[in-house]
C-alpha cells in the first residue's frame, strides 16, 4: 500500500466524516472530529501546537463536506456546513480546493549554491552557464537570480554536486502552469488552465490541495432509500486486497444497490475506436484491403489518431492543445458507456462512479447520466468506516464478464493494445504510448499535431495523464507495482476482446 501519511489523516478524516453521517447527530459528531482526533494533552505529531493542527482538520472536513475552501468563513462552525452539506441539492463545477491552513507557502524555484561549493579551478559552472548568471568570488560560486534561467546546467557540470534546484512540488509536476502563489503567498488554482489531472495533490507533501468530495451527497442518496448504483473503474481491481468479485460484494455492503463494471464499457469503447481507427487510416496494405474492404466515402488516410478515454487529457486539448483536436478519436469514453447502459436499464437510479482521478469528476459532472463521482480513497474509507474487509467477503459474479483487455485499460499500454486486438487485421496498428503527461510529452504532442506525423510510423497514439495509467492517479490506494500485478491476475481468467 501507499506509505504516504497524508493520505493516512484524510482516509482517516473521511472515515470519521463517514461514521458522523452514519449517527444519530451527524452535525454535533462532525464538530467533534477535529478535537477527537486531537484530543487535549495528545501529541502533535505534524504542526506547531494541538491548535494549528485542528485547525488544519477543520480545512479538511470541509473540502469532505464537498465546499470550496477559498469561499471558507472561519467564524463559520463545522455543524453549519454538515447541515447545509446534507441540505444541498447541487454540487459546485470546481473540483479542487486549496487548503491555505496546510499550505507552506514554500519558496519560489530557485538555483542556488550550497556549503559544499569548492570554487574550484576549472569553472565548470560558470563555463556551462550560457547566460553569464554564475561568478566566482570568495572561493565560491554565486549565481545572479535576474539572470538565472533555471536551465539546471550548472547543476548537472559541478562535480561537487554544490548546485542545487529549490523546488515548490505542486508548481513543478503542474504540466500547465495552472498552481501559483497569489498575493498571499499560498498556493491557488487557476481553472481556466487546469486540466485537473491531480498531480499537485500527489505531489503536495502536506496535502494542501484537495479534492471536494460529493460523499455525504452519496450517502443521503442510499439513506433515502435510492437505488445506487456502482459503476466501478477497471483500474479498481488492483487497489485492494481480496479479487474483483469479493469487491462487488463488499461495494454492496457498503451500501449500493448493485455494482457495474466499467470495463464493460471498455469493450465497447475499444471495438468503436477500432472501427474508427480503420475510417481514418484507410487501407493499411493489400492483406487488410482483402479482409476488410473499405469504401472511398470511408477512407480518409490521416496519418494518425490518439484515444480519448483519459479525462485530464480531454482536458488538455480543450485548453491548451487546440491543434492536436482533429487526430482525437471521437469515440466515447468506457463512462460515457457504462452510465448509458445503466440508466437505459434504470432511470430512477442513482449513479456512482468510483474512479482513480479528480479528472474523472469533471467528466462526471458533464455527463447527465452520471449522478456522482466517488475516488479509491473515499471507497477505501467507506469500507473503513463500516468495518468491510474486502478479503473476507464472498464472491458475487457480474452480470456480463468484461474482456481481459477492458480489464486492462487502467493500465498503460491497455488502451492501444484493446483497439489491436479488436481489429481482424493487428499489424496495422502500430502504437505510441504516452504514459504521464507533462512539459516534454505535451510538446512532443504538439510537435505531431502541427506536422500531421508521428515517429517511427505510428499511426495510434495512446495518451494517458498518469505515468503508468489510471493505476496511478491521484486517488489511487496501492502501489501501482502490486496494482498491475493484482490487475494480472484478474484477466489471467478473463475472455479476449470480440473483435469487429
């Protein structure tokens, strides 16, 4: 499991926050969280006192209650915003929250030169720097911030190692710029650039930056007696300890009506983007043309095409890469699917989607057959607060088994590979995998958009936000070493693809 311990106190903050709805006086027990979490004499194991610390926990249950903490009243008590959390019939559009109270506020990104400076001889610092911000005096290097570029050369020619780069996590995993310092020094969003693709909530040692969770919305749901219903990620399957089946029944304990699988979905969204891949390439070579046939108003012979199943990526083109739009599949996404299905069957139900990301919840939030957005982490203490035990439950079968590949889109590599298997033909698939977005990978996509060609002759380019899939999104619970491996397992035992 992940180590990280800011995500031990809000699995734990939501647990509780979960227990509190759960009594018989949920606003008076989510009051006391705080103080019951840190109770008076009891160590302080994070902060400078017992204050700072339920102050920041306060913070915390808020963005749980599913309020922005930037609109946030300090004058305004904990059992206000439960009440009016379990009052509300809208959530907001925004789905991340800066908690200032547990922001460092850390020093801008800087190049700066430590102790073990030498100011040795050759200069192999200033002779690397090409911006003339490095000089010698005093037997050490100092280095002009007006001039400094951050280009990190001087860093990588000391042999001393005695350079070092000061870094502020959230700004520097943000592929988009889209987290700033404002006027008061703390850490802000800026929607009209964020792609929500939770990297700065990783990346954040103190967990300052915070999803708002739509649980107590859920939760009122199955206490008023709607059918909810699951709509579990494939990426699911490895977050857990216990197998796919023993999941379903523990996701019902916890309180849902039924459980569906995503991955079915994935079937659907592989075998069309499959379809689409063959209207847009063309004929690959004679051997195709003789399997499958393709009409002149269906060729189109563009030279590429990306997937679109990843919401932060979604995201990316909508905001900042414009020109790559047009090798963007159309295809719906495994959600768009699922959601569709499930309300085709059920309109009266209410529908949950558990996922692995923040860029997930924005997604859900434009598709109207998508009710809710639950992460791994708020799963995982849902099951914590009820005292579920995945391992330890029987086995409940799905009403349709998914294919192994749709089991394995969470995966990188899982989506390119879903589409090849789909066709007749294989071979002329040839992939790219892009796994992780960031500056390089964003300017490598741009660099094919504006030539219209992607290296080596690939013609399908899979593009997911996480290095190394939706296994490692933000609100992930496990490794994704031991994730991949339980994922394995799964569709070890799971049927191939139906092709087209």
């Amino acid at each position: 499991m992940n180590n990280n311990q800011s995500i031990y106190i809000k699995k734990e903050v939501m647990a509780r926050l979960i227990e509190a709805y759960l009594s018989d006086d949920f606003p008076e027990n989510t009051r006391l969280i705080p103080y019951d979490m840190r109770p008076t004499g009891a160590e302080v194991p994070y902060r400078c006192c017992i204050y700072k610390e339920r102050a920041i926990l306060k913070t915390r249950l808020i963005a749980n209650l599913g309020f922005p903490l930037e609109d946030d009243d300090e004058r305004v008590n904990l059992t206000t915003y439960a009440k009016e959390a379990e009052a509300r019939t809208q959530i907001s559009d925004k789905h991340l929250t800066v908690l200032q109270q547990a922001c460092k506020g850390c020093s801008s990104n800087s190049i700066f030169v430590t102790d073990i400076c030498q100011g040795c001889v050759a200069r192999p610092c200033t002779n690397a720097c090409k911006f003339g911000a490095i000089t010698v005096g005093d037997g050490r290097a100092k280095i002009d911030p007006e001039k400094c570029k951050k280009c990190q050369m001087c860093i990588n020619a000391c042999p001393y190692h005695a350079i070092v780069k000061l870094s502020v996590p959230c700004e520097d995993v943000c592929p988009v710029g889209a987290i700033k310092k404002d006027e008061t020094g703390f850490a802000s969003i800026d929607f009209s650039k964020c792609i929500s693709c939770g990297k700065c909530i990783s990346a954040c040692p103190f967990g300052a930056v915070h999803e708002k969770s739509e649980i107590i919305d859920i939760l009122k749901a199955m206490k008023n007696g709607k059918k909810v219903i699951a709509m579990i990620a494939p990426a699911v399957a490895g977050q857990f300890r216990g197998n796919l089946y023993q999941l379903k029944t523990a996701i019902k304990k916890a309180g849902f009506y039924d459980v569906y699988e995503v991955a079915k979905g994935a079937d659907k969204t592989a075998r069309n983007e499959a379809r689409e891949f063959v209207e847009r390439m063309g004929e690959p070579d004679a051997t195709w043309d003789a399997i499958h046939p393709i009409t002149d108003s269906e060729e189109k012979g563009e030279k590429f095409m990306t997937t679109s199943c990843c919401a932060g990526y979604i995201q990316l083109v909508n905001k900042h890469l414009q020109e790559i739009k047009p090798y963007v599949s159309d295809t719906h996404t495994p959600l768009y699917y699922t959601s569709e299905y499930v309300k085709s069957i059920m309109p009266e139900s209410v529908t949950v989607f558990i996922g692995p990301c923040v860029a997930k919840r924005v997604e859900g939030s434009e598709n109207p057959n998508v009710d809710f957005v639950m992460s791994f982490e708020e799963l995982g203490a849902l099951f914590m607060a009820k005292k579920i035990e995945v391992s330890e439950c029987e086995e409940t079968q799905f009403n349709e088994e998914s294919s192994k590949q749709a089991r394995n889109f969470g995966v990188t590599g899982g989506v390119a590979e879903a589409v090849k298997k789909a066709l007749q033909y294989e071979n002329s698939v040839k992939p790219l995998v892009i796994s992780g977005l960031n500056k390089e990978s964003i300017r490598q996509l741009k660099k094919y958009a504006t030539t219209g060609v992607c290296e080596d002759g690939c013609n399908l380019i899979e593009v997911m936000c996480c290095e190394g899939g939706c296994v490692a999104g933000n609100a992930t619970i496990n490794n994704v070493k031991t994730a991949n491996k339980q994922i394995k397992e799964v569709i070890s035992k799971s049927h191939d693809i139906e092709k087209i």
